[in-house]
C-alpha cells in the first residue's frame, strides 16, 4: 500500500513541476513578446488605418498580463477624418484575450477596455445620425453594431463623453459623461452597469 502512495506523490509533485515549468516559459515567452511589441506601433497604426479607412495615430503599444487574460494595450489614439481634423479620441484602448482561445488559435479577443472616449453624435431634423468618424453608410445601419459588441464577453467604457446635439431639440448641444459602464454578456443577452 505504501508505494500506491508513494506513485500518487510522485505523479503529483511531477504535475506540478511540469505545471510551474509551463507557467515559466509561457511567462518568458510573454516578456520577449513585450519587448518586441513597441516597435511594431507604426505598423499597427497603418494596419489601422486601413482597416478603418481613415488617418489613425497610436501613441503607444503595450502587452499587459491581468489575472489570467494577456492584454494588448493601446494608448493616445486618435482618429482623423479626410481632412485631418481629429474626429475621435482616446486615451486607452485594451483588448482582452482569452487564453485558451489563443492557443487554439482564435486571435479574437473577447474582452474590450475603452478610456477616455471623447465623441460627437449629430442628429439632423431627419432623424438621421452621425457618429463622427464613423460612416453609418458604409457600417450598413445598427445591426452590425450588435453583432460587432456580442464577440466581446466583456466591455467597459470609462471616463468616456458623448456630445451630441439634436436639431429637432433646438441648436444647444449635450454632454454626457460616465464615469463607467460594464456590460456583461450573458445567456440571455448584454447585463449593464453604470455610473454616470
């Protein structure tokens, strides 16, 4: 019976080096990925641009581990529009990513951190509304929207502003601040908490 125990304790004590020593090198692996990251920032701010089609500058780039998820940090965005007035800001945006996804080779993030947003909304006596830098037209309308926000499990907005005016509300303009909003997604749909 006592070497049962003994092949238990050394099956286990060897879990978990094997453990420790993953952990290390997944770890190494991470910190060589941090040093190499800052010099891909111009290419990623192209990569933006194209993708967005419009002028993007990104002040910084960082790779941050928090709990179990690796971040990619991106601070001092800003967004130009064709005549390159700046039309959205930001002081950070985080991207989540599950680990487990990674390693299956799903490079989706799941988790969206947003600081600092500053954005115009206009809506004209039509009705019809202008988020600046976005164009609604070549979105195709609300439904991608919702689709776009149900890939992430998790987005928070803080210290963000939305300025909006309303022409049929008269020529004053509004601002709204929150100082922050989650939004979970569960079973059912998108679970939502706010200061503002």
């Amino acid at each position: 019976m006592e070497r049962v125990k003994r092949r238990w304790w050394t099956w286990a004590v060897s879990l978990i080096a094997a453990a420790v020593i993953f952990g290390a090198v997944v770890s190494g692996l991470f910190q060589l990925a941090v040093l190499a990251l800052p010099s891909y920032r111009s290419d990623l701010s192209a990569w933006v641009t194209e993708v967005a089609e419009r002028p993007v500058q990104i002040g910084g780039v960082h790779l941050v581990w928090r709990g179990v998820y690796p971040h990619l940090d991106l601070s001092g965005i800003t967004l130009f529009d064709d005549t390159g007035d700046e039309v959205l800001s930001a002081d950070r945006l985080s991207l989540g990513f599950n680990l487990l996804r990674l390693l299956s080779g799903d490079y989706v993030p799941d988790r969206l951190e947003l600081s600092g947003l500053s954005v115009d909304v206009d809506i004209d006596a039509a009705g019809k509304v202008q988020i600046a830098g976005f164009d609604a037209a070549r979105r195709g309308g609300g439904q991608d929207w919702s689709r776009d926000l149900r890939r992430f499990r998790h987005v928070r907005l803080e210290n963000c502003e939305l300025r909006y005016s309303d022409a049929r509300l008269g020529a004053e303009n509004w601002s709204l601040r929150a100082r922050h909003i989650d939004l979970a997604q569960t079973d059912s749909g998108f679970e939502m908490d706010a200061v503002l």
